[in-house]
C-alpha cells in the first residue's frame, strides 16, 4: 500500500534503476536469510539432546555456506568467509545475489518447527514437507522490495528473476503469439531472444539482438516453397492487404533492418562492421526489430 506522500503526490517518484544499491542488498540478502531454514530439507543436520537422548533435525548453515560458496562464487562474503552485506567502498556483484534469490526462490519448502516438549522447550525439530506453498511469501517479499526501491526486476512465477524493461513494445501478448509461429526454427529463435532480452544481466543484451535478427532473416525464407526473395514479398503483401502504400511503408522498413544487420555488429563474430557502443541502443534495436516481427507473425499462414 503507498503510503501517505505517495498517494497525494508530495515525495518525487521513485527513480527507476537496475543498480541494487548497498541498503537494497541488505534488504534482499535479510529477506533471503529469513527463509534459510525453508531450505532445510536440502541442508539437514542431524543433531542430538544429551539430556533427552533424543535425535532432532536442524538448518544444517555450514553446509548451506560451503554449497552456496561453490554455487555462486562471487557473491559477496566478509574477511571470514560468511555471506555478508557489502560496506560502503566494497566491491561487489550484484548478479550473484540475484543467482542466491533465484537459488531460494527453487529450492525453498514448507516446513514447521515445533518445541520436543511444550513444558520445558529442551530444542526445537523441523519438520519438511514435499510442498512450495512458502514460495508464493517469498516472492511477494523479494518483489515489494524490488518495488519500493525502483528496481526493475520481478521474481516471476517461474521461479526465475526477469529484468522489466523501460519503454518496451515486448508484451505478454506478443510472446503468446510468437508460440502459434508454425516454423519451429523462428519459434525457437523469437523464444531465446526474448528470455535474453529479460536477462538481467547486462551482457545478455548483445545477445538478445542477435537472435532476434537471427529471427527476422530466417522468417523471410518463412514459405519454405518459395526463394527468399519471393518469400519476403509474401509476407510483406499479406501484412499490407494489397494496399500499395503499406507494401512500400513494410518495403523500406524490411530493408532498413536488412541494412543496419549488414552496418552493425549484431552477432559476435562479426569484426568488419560498425560497433555497437552504447548498451541502450541495444534495446531499441531489439524493439525495432521486434515490432516488425510481431506485425509479421499475425499475417503468416
């Protein structure tokens, strides 16, 4: 619920942003720490009452430390090795953390705790269940965090971190109708394109151009009976509806994304060509191109 100033429009909005900062990680790595023992049915110490001669189960926190520091290496640990909260001056990646949610977000289960004995509390026990009901809290948490700080990530359903993009023509909408794509290679392609494009990490996004480019050249030669060049005017006149001036409007469009293909460095490889040097052009490159598909892949057959 947005508090008092928020809704009479009093404090300045929330700036948006993708760079968790060291008050935000404390925030997401304490959310994490809240649910460790969720994750006992992973990490299961079996421990033992002297005086009650009893066995009982418990977080096993060294072993989860020992996995984790294997897992995900570079997330940010003290001078003594434990997971920890970076200090102002500290170095620190970001992505690992969003690794450790994700980590959590998999793997946590519901589980009770109960006292041996109401009366004199001697220790608790855990008790792990084979259900996830405690997902759905934990997702709710990391992602009102990730609201109330402005940043633009969501733990989805899935189970998976997903940046939100600013801006994008990309739309639920759109990735349903990518699925109907009869050709399965174009299918495949606008899939990977579109999981990169979601990424958080920054790196993905050189990659989610080229496959989307990848994706537009192999869905001019989507009429398999018909030469590329004949393809191409295909789809062009069913998007077009035999109306002149939108065959020319799809006709330039077609040729601009040929062109900046054959200008830019979209695919990795490619060393004779103009680079690309500021990561938001990716963005619009990615949904410039995407828009065209998406007109496209409703007039195919």
């Amino acid at each position: 619920m947005r508090l008092y100033s928020e809704r009479h429009g009093i404090r300045a909005p929330q700036e948006k942003t993708y760079s968790i900062s060291i008050d935000v990680y404390a925030l997401l790595l304490d959310c994490c720490k809240r649910y460790q023992k969720n994750l006992t049915h992973i990490f299961i110490k079996n421990s033992h009452h002297d005086f009650t001669d009893s066995d009982y189960i418990t977080f096993d926190e060294s072993g989860f430390i020992t996995r984790i520091k294997v897992k995900i290496p570079l997330l940010f640990r003290d001078d003594y090795g434990r997971i920890s909260i970076p200090q102002y001056g500290d170095e620190y990646d970001q992505y690992s953390l969003l690794d450790l949610i994700e980590f959590f977000g998999q793997n946590v289960k519901d589980i009770s705790e109960r006292w041996n004995n109401e009366r004199y509390r001697n220790y608790q026990t855990i008790d792990c269940y084979d259900s996830s009901d405690v997902f759905t809290d934990f997702q709710e948490a990391i992602n009102e965090i990730f609201f109330e700080s402005g940043l633009l990530y969501e733990l989805t359903d899935e189970k998976i971190i997903e940046r939100i993009a600013n801006n994008s023509s990309l739309t639920m909408e759109m990735e349903n109708s990518f699925k109907l794509v009869h050709e399965q290679g174009t299918k495949d392609l606008l899939k990977d394109a579109v999981a990169l494009y979601k990424t958080p990490n920054p790196a993905a996004r050189q990659d989610s151009v080229e496959k989307i480019w990848d994706a537009f050249e192999r869905l001019k030669t989507y009429y398999t009976m018909l030469d590329k060049k004949l393809s191409s005017e295909k789809i062009v006149n069913d998007m077009a509806k035999g109306d002149d001036n939108f065959v020319e409007l799809f006709n330039v469009e077609f040729r601009a994304l040929t062109d900046i293909g054959n200008k830019f460095r979209i695919r990795h490889h490619e060393t004779n060509k103009v680079d690309i040097t500021d990561i938001r052009y990716y963005d619009y490159l990615f949904n410039r191109c995407l828009s065209l598909i998406n007109l496209a892949v409703q007039y195919l057959d």
